[in-house]
C-alpha cells in the first residue's frame, strides 16, 4: 500500500525553444492560471494563444498577469487573464518637439536660402512636411519661415506660413539669439479634422548647446527629429524576466501588453497536484503570495524556453 507520494521542486534545465509563448521560471514561483473560475497554479509555461488571442495553457486553463492600459501596467489592480492580439492598435501620437542639426553657409550671399524638411504627425496620425526655408540677411544674421502645404490646412496655392523669425550667430559661428527654443507653433484648421497641432522647435539639445551653427560650409541638415508617430497594429512581441509582455508594432513603436504575475507559497510541498501539471492551494501550502516576477523572493522569467 502506498502511503504518500512527494514532488520535487528542484529548478529544472531551461531549453530555449524560439516560442515567443513558451516562458521557464527561473527560481522560486509558479504560474496563476484559472480554469472554469478555479485558480491552480504551474510551472509548465508552455503556453499558447486560443483563438480569442488569450494566453493559455495546453490543457485551455487562462493565465492571470496584470493588464496594460496605454501601455501602462497597474501591478497593485486585480489579476485577469492575459490577452496577446495581434490585430491590436497602438494609437497614433502628435508631434509635441521637432529638432533640426544643421550648419548654415556663412559664406553664402545675402538672400540666398536655404530648405529642409520635417515629417511630424497630426492627432489623428496623418503625416505633414513642414518645409524650413532660411534666408540669410548678411551680419550673422538668417531669417526663417516654416511652411505647410496648402492643401494640408484646406487651402490652395502657395504653402502656408506658420512661423517666422530670425537667428543671428556670432563671429565664431555660434546662435545667439533666439536664447531658448521656439514655442507654441501651431497648425490650424487640418483638412482631415484633426485637432490643431502644436509643437515646439528645439534650437538647443539637452545640455542647452545650439543645434544649428553659421560656419562657411555648405548649408546642410545633418539630421533631424520629430516625436509624433502614426497608428500601428500589433506585428510581434516577447516576455521579459520581469514578465512583461512587449509588443512591437508596425509603426516602430514598442509598448507594454500585459505582465505574467508569479505566486510563491509557505510551502510547496503541500500543493495539491490536481494533473496536466497544475496544482490547488491547500491548507498545507499556505496562501500563495502573489507578485511581479524578481520581487518579494520570486522568480524570474525567460521568454522563449522552457523548463
């Protein structure tokens, strides 16, 4: 007759597999998963995607994490099943700074000029080419106009100024004037409805030295930056040691789906096994403590392997 069996919890070998859905735990901790509204817990993350887009185990069982909201995970909010959809849509975002490093010809003749363009984003995620046209005034001295197309803000003809101004540089080719970045430049009334677009233009970088100088070489861009994106959908994504599930979308943009919680007990051993690998709490195993993975003595994860 058999009296007890017992179950070793020795960290296995982790194989890596290549599955963006498999996940190993690295220490202590299992897997939440709930099944026909019962909690069990796993270590065998070889999980998959049904066709509803919810992460699951073989046997259909949920797995609970945290969710996202804008990217943004609330880890002290009440565990759900987790969802990875690829048909899901990062928002398109409008441009709020623009910056352009550049050189000025300080060799160049009095009203001669100089354009570079700039793609930025509306709130609805449709591009627009700005146009920086700089005139030079002699003394050190350029005026500027930033440009639309007409047909961007519902007009016709000639593109449309939005913002003009001056920058002056001293004899050594350094801008004195403006002393701080250009504010508060809007587009109005967008042909495709969008909300008025304002941004800034950042003539200094992040240790307040100018972006633009006037030396006597070609005028030229050597690059430029914008911070507005268009929408994108969901196309890949991978789970972090710290379970975080990061998603890659078509825009270029990567931004949190959802975080795989882990749950640790007084002890283990007193888990109830309940088959396909899963176990029940049990008075025995003491409540599960339940957290982000690498915290409070848990685990870390390894996203494409297995243990």
């Amino acid at each position: 007759q058999m009296n007890a069996t017992s179950t070793d919890f020795t960290q296995g070998n982790i194989q890596s597999t290549g599955v963006p859905t498999d996940v190993a735990i690295e220490g202590d901790g299992f897997f939440q998963v709930q099944k026909d509204g019962v909690t069990l817990y796993t270590r065998a993350g070889d999980f998959v995607k049904n066709a509803e887009g919810q992460l699951v185990t073989q046997d259909g069982a949920s797995v609970m994490g945290y969710p996202a909201t804008n990217g943004v995970i609330n880890t002290n909010g009440v565990l759900t099943p987790l969802s990875i959809n690829l048909g899901q849509i990062n928002p398109p975002h409008a441009t709020g700074n623009v910056q352009v490093n550049m050189n000025l010809d300080a060799s160049a003749a009095t009203n001669a000029t100089f354009s570079t363009n700039v793609q930025v984003y509306d709130s609805l995620g449709a591009s627009h080419l700005l146009t920086f046209t700089f005139t030079n005034q002699g003394g050190g001295t350029w005026n500027y106009n930033i440009t639309v197309p007409a047909a961007d803000v519902g007009q016709t003809g000639a593109p449309v100024s939005i913002k003009t101004g001056s920058l002056t540089f001293d004899g050594s080719g350094n801008m004195t004037s403006p002393t701080t970045d250009v504010t508060g430049i809007t587009i109005n009334n967008l042909a495709d409805g969008a909300n008025t677009l304002t941004f800034n233009w950042n003539l200094y970088d992040s240790n307040n030295k100018p972006v633009i100088s006037q030396v006597a070489e070609t005028s030229e861009a050597s690059s430029s930056m914008q911070d507005g994106f268009a929408s994108g959908t969901l196309s890949n994504y991978s789970i972090g040691s710290d379970g975080t599930i990061e998603g890659s979308f078509t825009n270029g943009q990567t931004q949190a789906i959802g975080q795989i919680a882990l749950a640790t007990f007084p002890n283990s051993e007193g888990l109830l096994r309940t088959g396909a690998n899963n176990y029940m709490a049990s008075l025995a195993s003491g409540l599960p403590t339940v957290g982000v993975p690498g915290t409070g003595g848990r685990g870390t994860l390894s996203g494409g392997g297995l243990e």
